[in-house]
C-alpha cells in the first residue's frame, strides 16, 4: 500500500528481494539488463580476476581444492568467464560457488554451485562485484534543528522525516559519516552498518585467500553530504522509487567495512596491477600481422573503458588478505 511509511531499509529490502522484487522476480534480465557493470563491459574483467585466482592459490601453495565464491552473482557471468579463462591445470582444482538471493539461470555450467549464502569453510577467493551497494540500509537527513533523523519512504517513492537517529546507527553516524562543521537541515547519510555485518559475515566465511569487494565508493574524508541514493532501470538513472520496478543502490563506506590488514585501491590501479592497461599496440603489428593489431587495439579500447577516471575506473576494490591459520 502506498500510504504505508517504512525505513528505507525495509522498505528495499522488499523492493529488490521480497515476492516478485527487482532481483528475484522470475523470468526477467536480471541485473545486465538494467546497468552495465565492468562485468559486462569486457571479458578482460574477467581475465583479471583469473589472474588474481591463480594468484591466491599460488600464496596458498597450491591447494588440492582452491574455492571461486562470485558474491551477488547476478546470471553467473562472472564466474563462467573466469572459469573459461583459467589455465586447465588451475581450472580442474577450482570449485566454483556462485551466491545469489534469485533463482539458478537454465543453462549455467554444471561446474558452478548454486546457493543463497556464501560456503564456509573454503580457501581461496571470494569476489563481491556491485554486491554490498545493494545491501538494503537506512537513510537519515538532517531536520530544521540539524539533527539526523530516519527517512521514512512510501512505496509510490514519496518521503518524510521519522524518529531521530539513536543507538548503534548514531554511533556508526558519528564516527563514519560524521555531519559537516556548522551543518544545516537536508544533509543525508546512508547509514551503512548492515554493510559493514554483511562483508564481515562474508569474509568470515574464508579459512583462507583473498576477499575482494568491488563497488562506488566514499571515505570518511569525502562524504557526500547529500548521499547517493538512486535507482537504475533499463540502463537510465530514474528516481528511487521502492515498488519493485527498478534497482534501488547507494555508494559504499567501504572504509567502514574494512577489516585490520585490508588494502582500498581504484579499479583502475587494481587492474593495472593485474595486468589490464589501455595501451595502443605498436603501429608495425598493423603491416606483419593486421588481424593481431585489430584485437590488440579493440583490447587497449576495453581497457580504457574499464580503468577510465570518472567511469568504471573509479569503481574501488577493497581486498582484505586472509593468511592461513598457523
């Protein structure tokens, strides 16, 4: 009904998982039919993050089972492409998991684990792309007096100031997302501290490896102070409307979810480290071999894409280590 008034995180959390919601809804594109991830964009995503699965299990001594977690796996493209693209040596020891709140896709490689919730358990890597952005939060705004308050929301998208913020989430307010010195009415702040459970939960479900999130992102020290609440649909920017018909997303304190020996790094420095740069190919390969220099040059053109400052490139990687026990 729409004149019911929930929190923003109820009320997302019913728009994108509950009955028929954006991202469970049977029978429709799922994600890459609305926005385009780096996924989508190029298959040298997915190269890359075979090279740092051959990396991981190379700091693991190559193990006898080495674990591929793909977290918010959308239709399984991801994990898929990585296992097309790992070496036959490496690919016959990968157990592939893809976790996914929607139902498995008709046709996906058997090789690759259909299930809800990440493994626990398991040594290698576990890679969440655009997962935790989507992970349902409340929003608090400032009122007249300054002072933050939950952001009620109807499902037609229409809002209204609730109770003030209290307990943990003004905690979280205070030391994350602290209001700008002499701050009025109208700031917002998405307040992320299901996040912040969500990746810890994740990451703890490795003995050992490597968790890398991926998503847009703030720190403490560039807050928006207006938040970043939106919605996608059919690949457009539209007005966060909570019904079920588009994607409802916010960028991340990634900061915030960080646990001791992680590492915050642009995509584009994390691709670069991974073997993935824009450079043109030389223009000699263009007379000895032209078919060569053809997909060299549409590969130096994907690339580009993918590390372009105020685009994909902007995307931040939080990679948290988890050493082997002992």
């Amino acid at each position: 009904m729409t004149d019911e008034w929930h929190g923003w995180r109820e009320a997302a959390e019913q728009a994108l998982y509950g009955p028929g919601g954006f991202y469970v809804a049977p029978g429709g594109p799922g994600p890459s039919g609305h926005f385009r991830t780096s996924v989508h964009a190029s298959a040298l995503f997915a190269g890359a993050v075979a090279r740092l699965l051959g990396d991981v299990d190379a700091s693991l001594g190559h193990p006898r089972e080495l674990a591929l977690v793909d977290v918010a796996a959308g239709r399984g493209e991801l994990v898929t492409a990585v296992l097309a693209a790992l070496a036959p040596e490496l690919s016959v020891r990968v157990r592939a998991y893809a976790v996914e709140r929607a139902h498995r896709p008709a046709g996906l490689d058997d090789r690759v684990e259909w299930l809800a919730e990440p493994p626990s358990g398991v040594a290698g890597l576990l890679f969440a792309n655009e997962w935790l952005d989507n992970v349902p939060v409340e929003v608090a705004e400032t009122d007249a007096a300054g002072a933050a308050r939950y952001v009620l929301v109807r499902r037609d998208g229409e809002e209204r100031l609730g109770d003030p913020v209290t307990g943990a989430d003004a905690e979280w307010l205070a030391r994350w997302w602290p209001w700008p010195h002499g701050g009025g009415p109208g700031l917002r702040a998405e307040i992320g501290r299901p996040r912040d459970t969500a990746w810890a939960a994740a990451v703890a479900t490795l003995d050992a490896g490597l968790a890398v999130a991926v998503d847009y992102a703030h720190t403490r020290a560039a807050r928006p102070p207006f938040g970043t609440l939106t919605g996608f649909r059919a690949g457009r920017e539209v007005r966060p409307v909570p019904d079920g018909t588009c994607d409802l997303t916010s960028h991340v304190a990634l900061d915030a979810c960080a646990l001791p020996g992680a590492e915050l790094l642009s995509q584009r420095e994390a691709l670069h480290r991974l073997g993935v740069t824009a450079g043109r190919p030389p223009l000699a390969l263009a007379s000895t071999d032209p078919a060569a220099y053809v997909r060299a040059l549409a590969g130096a053109g994907e690339a580009a894409e993918l590390t372009a400052r105020g685009g994909l490139g902007d995307f931040t990687w939080l990679t948290q280590p988890l050493p082997p026990a002992g």
